[in-house]
C-alpha cells in the first residue's frame, strides 16, 4: 500500500469511528500528543488530547448518533505529515474538511481536524458540485 492509500485508510478510520460513536476507536485514531487540535462546524479552536477526544464523547453521548459522510478524500503527503481534503455531507450540510495526519511509530495518527461549511453548498449543493466539477 502506498503512503497515500494508507493516510486515505486512517482517514477512512476516522469517520468509521464517528458513524460508531466509538470513543475508543476515535481515541486510538488521535496522537498521544496535547498538540493535537480540532475545530468542529461553529465551535472555537480546541486544543489538547483530553479537550479533543472529550468533544467526541460529548458528540456521541448526543440524542442522536452522527452521520457523516466522506466525499474525494485527497491525500497529500509531505514526509511524516499528511493533509486529507475532503467533503462532508451532515444532514443538509456540505462541508470542507481538512485532516492533518502524522506518521508516529509507522501509523498515521490524527493531529488535527477542521469542518466548516461551504458557502456556495450551503445555498445550492448542485450548483456547489457543478462549479466544483469545473475547477
């Protein structure tokens, strides 16, 4: 496997985790590291392991678990780090998601995580998807 299929499969890893609401899998995917950082959709920066992981069980403990879908992750890998650009669909939402991955111990582990609402799709998802086409 190449190292962008094997970042692409940690990202993948990920969002299997939320669909769970599996704190322990999400816990394994993030780095044992207080540096790591996370900003969900409308939140404030979050930075720590314990602040990270504790918004996850605050999510999963939620009335209703998370669907979230990944759409074109792409990898792109510089030496030990790697970015996943992709999109998220939740509910009605589209969002760009950007995940930062660092190879620890021959793993990619998790180290930061940012989704926020794309504009355009939030005010016409096809048109969204047609101007995304063209670029």
């Amino acid at each position: 496997m190449t190292q962008e299929q094997e970042a692409i499969a940690a990202n993948a890893a990920f969002y299997a985790a939320i669909s769970a609401s599996n704190n322990n899998a999400m816990a394994l995917i993030w780095a044992d590291d207080d540096a790591v950082s996370c900003i969900h959709p409308g939140w404030s920066a979050l930075v720590g392991r314990a602040a990270v992981l504790g918004s996850w069980a605050n999510i999963f403990a939620g009335p209703s678990p998370p669907e979230i879908q990944c759409l074109k992750p792409q990898a792109i890998i510089t030496g030990a780090e790697a970015r996943i650009l992709c999109v998220e669909i939740v509910g009605p939402a589209v969002l760009a998601a950007t995940n930062q991955f660092r190879l620890i111990d021959r793993r990619w582990r998790l180290v930061h995580h940012h989704a926020g609402e794309i504009a355009i799709a939030a005010a016409n998802p096809a048109r969204a998807e047609r101007s995304r086409s063209v670029h």
